[in-house]
C-alpha cells in the first residue's frame, strides 16, 4: 500500500445551522426555511406556519479536509 502525505487538502464546508422544530420535530438547516421562516412540515400537515424552533448543536464543532490525492477525510 503507498503511503500517502496528504500535502493537498481540501476544506470540506460545514453544514449550515440546523433548527429543528418544537411541534414536529423536524431538523433542518436554517438556510433551507422557506422565505416566512416557518416549518415547511408543519405548514403542509396542519397549514400553520410555525416559527418555533430551537437550535441543534453541533456533533463535534471540528473541522473537516479531504485529501485531493487520496480521498482520505481528515478532522482537526
């Protein structure tokens, strides 16, 4: 197997902020909200357009490469 040095790393972009929904529970990225900011499943369910979410923290708040050479997803 070659060793690899990883010297050509690419930054893998972090996941927006996800919300997720205090009626339904859905999760979802804050930039995917449709234009009122409501929920879109609760909106198609109930036809309410509810607003009220509270943030999901992040897994581990690290970040994330891939090597351009070898593919190998490296944290730091």
């Amino acid at each position: 197997m070659i060793s690899c040095g990883h010297q050509e790393l690419i930054l893998i972009a972090s996941p927006g902020k996800k919300l997720q929904c205090r009626h339904c529970q859905l999760t979802i990225d804050e930039e995917e909200l449709p234009g009122g900011g409501h929920c879109p499943e609760c909106f198609e369910a109930f036809g309410i357009r509810r607003r009220d979410f509270e943030p999901v923290p992040s897994v581990n708040g690290r970040t994330r490469y891939r090597c351009e050479n070898c593919g190998a997803v490296i944290e730091a």
